[in-house]
C-alpha cells in the first residue's frame, strides 16, 4: 500500500496547470509537494464537498484540468456527486479517491462499509468511462499519465494508508501554505489566478 507523499510526488511533477482541490487527510500532505497558486483547500467544515467544488471550477475553466484529490469517506458522504459530473458534461476533471479507509483527521476512526465499497464500480456506474485502480507507488506514473491524457471525467480509485493528520485549521502557524490565509481569502486569490489577473 502507498503512502500520500508516494502517490503526490509523482502528481505535482506531471499536474502541469491543472487546479488541484483538495479535501481533509490530502491537505497538508500535498502542500508538502507543491506550493501552486492553483492549489486549492476545500477543508472547511464542508466534508463530502470537495468533488462539487472541483466540479464547479472545471466547467468554470473548461479548457483546464482540474484535479480533486478526495478522501474515501468524503466520497462516501456524496455518492451522488459522481453522477452529478457524468450528466453536467464536464470533460476535464479528473477524481482522485484516496482510499485508506479510515476518517483520517478525526482520529482514523473506520470509514463504514470501506473494506467492500468499489469506488470504481461505483464510477462506473454512475458513467464514467475511465477509471483507473492504484496499490502500487511504480504504477504511479503510467497511470496519472494516463488519466491526465485525453477527455473526462476520469476516477482514480488509489489505495493509501492511513496517516496521522489532526484536525485542519487556518491561519499563520498552519504548515501548509494554503492554510494560512482564510478559506474566503484563498478563493479569491484563486478566482484571480484562474481570471488571469
């Protein structure tokens, strides 16, 4: 099984200008990897959500790949929202759920029903036509470059273990960049970033 920081490295280094959204345990792990203005932490009291908002700024930005690195409970929370991007037509999102069964920032406490829940079948169901499975951190790179390549939606159901973030807060002594500064002030430099500005 992988760990975080395998499945990130090998990210950052091929996301060329996508957006990355991220969501809970995948916070802090890939501001440890990349420092982008194009990173985005949707890690406010707002779990489950992260694969809506992602969505949101791909049909926003259509011509730009967007990236959510999701955790499994927080998919879990909104099976829906893979629906939701099948029928809004969105070409150009790609879906990261980081399975490793536990709600990480809470204690690892176990996500319900992870040890029998496909999240590639349940992608495939909701009409994805590229879904890609990840246990192994050599396969890292032929498969994100492949589900980098071409038209979306795109499911990447990665296998990692678990690790030892604690609760997420904002402000000047959070590690991770993105976290310093305010959910509304990282949206708008967000929004500044994608306007070009």
């Amino acid at each position: 099984m992988m760990t975080k920081d395998e499945l990130f490295a090998p990210l950052a280094r091929l996301r060329g200008d996508a957006v990355v959204v991220t969501t809970m345990g995948a916070v802090r792990t890939w501001a440890q990897h990349s420092s982008s203005e194009l990173d985005f932490a949707s890690a406010d009291s707002a779990m489950g959500h992260a694969a809506d908002l992602a969505l949101g700024i791909a049909l926003a930005q259509p011509k730009r790949k967007v990236i959510c690195l999701n955790g499994d409970g927080s998919m879990l929370m909104s099976l829906g929202t893979l629906v939701t991007i099948v029928a809004s037509g969105a070409r150009n999102l790609v879906l990261f759920v980081l399975e490793n069964r536990t709600y990480e920032i809470t204690g690892n406490q176990p996500v319900p029903g992870a040890k029998w829940v496909d999240y590639m079948v349940l992608a495939q169901g909701s009409g994805f036509e590229r879904v890609y499975s990840l246990t192994k951190a050599e396969d890292c790179d032929g498969v994100m470059s492949a589900a980098l390549a071409g038209d979306g939606p795109v499911l990447v159901a990665a296998q990692v273990a678990p690790g030892e973030d604690g609760p997420l807060r904002r402000g000047p002594n959070e590690p991770a960049h993105y976290l310093k500064v305010s959910l509304a002030q990282s949206a708008r430099g967000m929004r500044r970033v994608l306007a070009g500005k």
